[in-house]
C-alpha cells in the first residue's frame, strides 16, 4: 500500500502542501534545541515513505536529512527519520502546509484550506496513509491513520465524511487515530487515496475468498449428503439381503420386488436415481416408501 501511494507525485502545489501536511500531522515531532533554534522531525514506517517525504520536501525548495534506526521492541524493524532545519525558508513552507501558525506555533490540524479542494482532500489522505496508516486483515479488517493529535484525527473524519465514508476515531494516551473497519469501507477509503492497484489486488482477495468459501460449502454439503445416504442404504441393503436369503422376496408385489434389485444394483444411489430408474419412473416418495416397506418386511 505504501509502496503505490509513494509513486503518485502531485502534480499541483496545494496537492504537495497537503500530503506534506498530512504527513506532519501524523508522523511529524518539533525539536527544540536551544537559543530559538529549532528542527522538525519526520518518524517513518517504510523507505518508500520517506523517499516520498523527501522528495515533497525537495520540491518546496527544503533540504532534508534521512536516517534510519532499528525499533527496540517487536520485530526490531528499520525506521526512517527525516531531519528539516528551522530556517527561514522551511517556516515558510511549514505555515503553507499548516504546520505551523503565523507565529511559527505547531498547530494540532492544519486550517480548512489546506483540505479545501476534492485533489487537496485526496492527498491528505495519502499523506496519512504514508506517515500513519496501517492495514490488518483478511479477517477483522481493520485500517488505521494514526494522527498526532485527537483534533488532526478529527480532521481524518471529516475529510472522509466529505466522500460519504465513515470513518471511526479513538485517542489514545499518546496519539489518536481515524479508523475504518470491513473490507468495502478500506477499500472505498484506499480508492480516494489513489491506491487503486492496492483495490484491485483486495477485491481480487475478495473474490477468491469467497470462491474458495463457496467451494468449501458444495463440497461439505456433498460429503454430508454421501454420509446420509450410506448410512440410509445400509438398512435398506441388509432388509433386502434378509428378504432373498428368506425366500420371501420373490413373493413379494412386482413394485417392491423392483425397488429392491435398484437397491441392490446401486448400493450408493439416491431416492432420486433409484426413482427414476424405476420402469416406469417412480416419485421419490414412492421409492421412499417401497424401501421403507421392506424394511418393515425384513423386521417381521
């Protein structure tokens, strides 16, 4: 996922300033290092994110420095830091971007017109996948945008709720986040984000699961319908066993005397076959029945 919405290049500024946006609001930390000096960090998941990031950066004239660090806990995977100095020309950016206030002030959202065009809107959105987002499943699918704040997490909402897609939203101790659960919403969210390959690749998913569930039930469904009739054609099989071994079949109505050589001729055969096999056909409430006698026959 992050891979493909790394390879869309805005082609508009306000498109940039809003995915740059979205990314600081979801991954961005300021740094304060003394006599007003000050640097802003970006904390990212993946390569491909960062070289996004970076790029986004050089494209408003900003000059960053990557680093990478291994995570102390879980599977020790390999983070991406992006390092930006507080000059003159990064606060102006940032305040574009709604990074920051007019008075160089960290906002905890970015003002509407950073979100205020439908492009705008899908950027942010790819913004947050970059530098928050995470993607759980196939079963309890769950997506996630973590934001800094529980207001740039509301603003998660409200942008999706502009595309009439309902996003949930929960804060934690340390951030909040925006979250969509059930595959349709994920992928109605990840198609305003421009994945549309990542789509593509889920409704594929989809649509083999469902196939191979779909084969699972026939499947089952036929076994379970073998095991009845076996265990429904023993009784029969030995009744009729019972009857010739007697000598009492042979004196038997012409009808009974059929339904009991079909039994015997196909000993794995349904109602249904032994019916229509009959000369002339039968119901497959008269063979019922016809077998169910001989049964009754065989007990005397």
């Amino acid at each position: 996922m992050r891979e493909e919405l790394a390879q869309i290049a805005p082609a508009r500024a306000c498109d940039r300033l809003a995915e740059l946006s979205a990314l600081f609001h979801s991954a961005g930390s300021l740094h304060l290092r003394g006599r007003g000096a000050w640097s802003i960090h970006l904390d990212l998941a993946s390569g491909a994110a960062a070289r996004r990031a970076f790029a986004l950066l050089r494209a408003d004239g900003l000059r960053s420095e990557i680093r990478t660090y291994q995570r102390r806990a879980f599977d020790r995977a390999t983070r991406y830091q992006l390092h930006v100095d507080g000059a003159e020309d990064a606060l102006e950016v940032l305040v574009a971007a709604g990074v920051l206030d007019a008075r160089h002030g960290p906002l905890e959202r970015p003002p509407q017109r950073v979100v205020a065009r439908a492009c705008c809107r899908g950027a942010y959105l790819r913004g947050a996948f970059l530098g928050g987002g995470s993607l759980s499943g196939p079963r309890s699918a769950h997506l996630e945008l973590r934001a800094s704040s529980g207001a740039a997490a509301r603003l998660l909402v409200d942008v999706a709720a502009r595309a009439d897609l309902q996003l949930g939203l929960v804060e934690r101790e340390t951030h909040a986040a925006a979250y969509a659960k059930g595959w349709d919403a994920i992928e109605s969210l990840l198609a305003l984000a421009g994945a549309a390959e990542t789509v593509l690749a889920l409704e594929e998913r989809a649509v083999l699961a469902s196939a191979r569930a779909s084969a699972n039930r026939l499947a089952n469904a036929d076994h379970a319908n073998v095991v009845r009739m076996n265990r429904a054609a023993r009784p029969q099989l030995q009744a009729v066993r019972a009857l010739r071994a007697d000598g009492r079949l042979e004196r038997l109505p012409p009808p009974l005397q059929e339904a009991a050589e079909l039994r015997l001729r196909n000993p794995n055969g349904s109602l249904r076959e032994l019916a229509l096999r009959a000369n002339p056909p039968a119901s497959k409430a008269a063979m019922h029945r016809r077998l169910r006698r001989l049964e009754e026959l065989a007990s005397r």
